[in-house]
C-alpha cells in the first residue's frame, strides 16, 4: 500500500490543478461582457468615421444646444447617436467630469437599441474586475411619464435581479427629483419615471417642459417635446398698464 510520502505529490498536483480551476472560472464568469455591449461602438466604418474627439464635442455642441432651446417656448427636439455619447463617456468624461463616476468604477459604454438601451461599466481592479451590465427596455408612455423595464443584467455572467436594479435606479432619479414607481406588468417589474414639467417650484413659475416624444432605435435616440411659458410668468415680462387718466409720457 502507497505511503502518504509517496501520493502526496499527485493530491498536491490534483489539489492545484482544481485550484487553478476553480480561478479560471471565476475569472471567466465575472469578465464576462454580453454582446450586447460587445464590439464595435460606431455602426460606420472607414475614413468617413470621427475621431472620439471629434464625435465627443459633436456631443458637447448637441447637448448645448438642446439646453437652450429648452429655455424657450416652442417645439424642440434633438437626436443623438451611441457613438456620440461613447465618444463623450470615453473623452469628455474621465477628462472633466471624472467625480460624476461612481469609485471604483471605470469605463461605461452605452448601446442604443430598438425600444432600449444597453450599458455596461468595469467595476474592480485586477483579474477579477467585473462587468456590471443591464439591458433595458425604454418607452414614452404619455407627456411626461418614462416606463423602464430589464431585459436582463448581472455582473458578469452572474445574473441580477430585474427588481434590484431597478430600485437602484429608482433611488437615483428620485435623488434628482424625478417621481418614482415600481409596478408590475405582465408579472413583470416595470419602473415609472414621472418626470418634472416645472424645476422651479410651483406651477406658473417658470417654463413648463414636456417630452412628447421618445423613439430609440440601433444606435440613435430621438427626443422631441415643447416649452411652455405660463401666462402667470409671461405677464411678469411686461410692462404694467398706465393708470386711467394718466397721460403717457412722450
């Protein structure tokens, strides 16, 4: 009968091997990308395509844009591509705006999909970093008013739960003063993101916004809406009448 000098090597060896194992495959589960955050960024090619700085001060000049036509009244609307916004996360981001990441995160990407959005970010250091990743499906369902759904997430190839994400969602918006509801659809949790039409306090103080509009398609987002100004805020912009009787000055 074999000493236990003489097998320890090879329980050694086994024990190793199920140890390297055991690393590899985790290793391979928390790296995991989904292909849906896998690839390409830009669904151009060639010379024809922008550089990122190019394609992240597109965005800047978009975004600016879009910001003051909210501030006037009438119709405005704007569209963005993935590439742009990639461009911005990768560039504009880390450069300017590097506090707005949460720690230890690093990396966001962000798909546009049909009636959704993909997003991914690197979280961890060294060989078990992570991808904590969710795809979402995103609709206007009246003035106003978002609903939000999860197709799937997980770190990794870990899954996470639809309603878990979406409370961390939740908890953000409500964060930015956006009214919040979890609800179920289909036996499905599905968020309600009620956003502000006034930032400024109460109605009639102020411009009213409203998003008509929303429409996501492979690599672009379309938003369009109006801008009201209401009456009790017109009036304040103009001059009083003069008193009866008073002759106006010349």
């Amino acid at each position: 009968m074999p000493s236990f000098l003489d097998t320890w090597p090879r329980r050694a060896g086994i024990a190793a091997a199920v140890a390297v194992g055991f690393l590899a495959t985790a290793v391979i589960v928390v790296r995991y990308q989904p292909p849906v955050v896998r690839g390409p960024l830009s669904l151009t090619t060639g010379a024809s395509q922008p550089s990122p700085d190019q394609a992240s001060s597109r965005m800047l000049t978009k975004a600016s844009a879009f910001l003051a036509a909210l501030n006037r009244p009438g119709d405005w609307g704007t569209a963005v591509t993935d590439e742009e916004v990639n461009a911005w996360l990768t560039v504009d981001l880390p450069r300017n705006h590097a506090r707005l990441l949460p720690r230890g995160m690093r990396l966001p990407v962000v798909r546009f999909l049909e009636r959704g959005i993909a997003a991914a970010i690197r979280v961890g250091t060294g060989p078990f970093e992570a991808t904590l990743w969710a795809e979402a499906t995103v609709q206007l369902r009246r003035d106003n008013l978002i609903g939000v759904g999860i197709r799937a997430a997980g770190i990794g190839a870990i899954p996470i739960s639809p309603g878990l994400v979406l409370k961390g969602i939740a908890s953000r918006a409500a964060a930015a003063g956006v009214t919040t509801e979890i609800r179920l659809v289909e036996g499905q949790p599905q968020l309600l993101l009620q956003l502000p039409g006034n930032t400024r306090g109460a109605p009639g103080d102020g411009p009213e916004y409203h998003l008509e509009g929303l429409r996501l398609t492979p690599g672009e987002l379309v938003l369009a809406g109006t801008t009201q100004i209401a009456p009790a805020s017109a009036t304040l912009l103009q001059a009083p009448d003069p008193p009866r009787g008073a002759n106006p000055q010349r």
